[in-house]
C-alpha cells in the first residue's frame, strides 16, 4: 500500500511540476527587465532579453532534477537496474543543462546590440557578427535569420547535439526569436548596419527607452 501511494506522489510529481513550469513560463516580465543595457565583446550596448517566464523557474528547475535522481536511488534500492539507469542518466544529463543555464553556460538567448555588431547566446552557442558583415535580416516565426557577406560561425560551450544552430551557411546565420519579445529587429538591424553614427549612441540610454517605449505600445 505504502509502495502504490509513493508511486502515484512520485507520479503526481513528475507531471506537476512540468505543468507548474509551463504556467511559469507563460508569465510576462516587466519591460524594465526585458530591454536593459548589457555588454557583448568589451562593449557596451542595447540588451533584450526573453519577456516571458518567472524567477522562481530555476528553483522549479532544480527540484524536477532532485526528483528524478531520487526516482533513480529509490529504484536502485529496489533492485530495478534499469529504470534506475533511465532516471539516473536522464536526471545527470537535466542537471548538467539546469545548471549550464543557471550559471549562463548555456545562454537565455538575449539578443545584445553593440557599436562592434549584433551578438546572442542561445542554448550553449555563441554568435557575434560585426555589423560591417550584416547585409539584411529575416524575421520567421522562430528565427531571425541575419544575411551576412562571410560565415558567422558559432561558438560551441554546451553539449554539441544542444547547441546546433538550425541555419548555418555561407551567407546566413539563425538567432532564435521564440522568446523574445515582439520589436520592429528588422528596422533596428537594418539602422544599425547602415549608419555608423547611430551604432554610437548604442552604448548609451537612448535607445534603451526607445525600445522600452515600443514595447510598451505592443503591450497596449
């Protein structure tokens, strides 16, 4: 009987907390956290990060991975090898990903603007492209996939099978746009690209309350 009931708590759990995870995720960060200064390459400038999900995500995160891990002892005591395998090995691998985000290993997939080019960090890959290599940009549902003269080739921090960039070529290179809010990117890019003097003022406030202000209306 105490066997049945920790089965179906241990069960109530694991479909819970994913739920709980998605509900958190669906909540809206404030538009002083979504448009901020940042840095990228030494450089000082425009920052916009994911506008959607809740602080306390990460805490979710973590107890999800403790929960596995236990699943994965308790089998083992059991004398059930191999959904102790399973839940130890899949819990190992969510705690490696977990904590690459927590850490910033792994990125959020904020998108900085900065006088030198445009860079992102997204699922443990790294692209920059300096704006003299920018020839136009693409908006899609999912990506922004910005045209470049030469390759931007990624910098690989994660796992390689989790860091795969969906377009990579010659001439273009994806940033995911899932979780970013929805701003004019094709207009800024294509500003930034084409005139120097308003690549300058990136490294001031300016544009952070333009950008503020424009989120602002989309939020109306």
């Amino acid at each position: 009987m105490l066997e049945t009931l920790g089965g179906v708590l241990a069960l109530a759990v694991i479909l819970g907390i994913p739920i709980g995870v998605l509900v958190l995720s669906r909540r809206r960060r404030p538009v002083d956290e979504v448009i901020t200064r940042g840095s990228a390459h030494g450089r000082d400038g425009l920052a916009v990060h994911p506008w959607r999900g809740h602080p306390s995500l990460d805490v979710v995160a973590w107890v999800f991975v403790a929960v596995v891990l236990g699943l994965g002892v308790f089998y083992l005591l059991g004398g059930q090898p191999y959904a102790a395998a399973f839940c130890l090995v899949g819990g190992g691998l969510m705690a490696y990903i977990v904590w690459a985000r927590f850490v910033g290993r792994a990125g959020d997939g904020t998108l900085t603007l900065t006088a030198e080019g445009l860079h992102q960090h997204h699922a443990g890959s790294e692209v920059f492209v300096p704006w003299e290599d920018v020839r136009g940009l693409v908006t899609t549902p999912t990506d922004l996939i910005v045209e470049t003269t030469r390759p931007a080739v990624p910098t690989q921090r994660m796992l390689p099978l989790l860091g795969r960039r969906k377009v990579v070529q010659d001439d273009a290179v994806a940033l995911p746009s899932r979780m970013l809010p929805p701003l004019p990117y094709q207009d800024m890019i294509a500003l930034y690209s084409e005139s120097v003097v308003a690549r300058e003022e990136l490294d001031t406030d300016a544009p952070v309350d333009r950008a503020r202000d424009l989120l602002r209306g989309f939020q109306r």
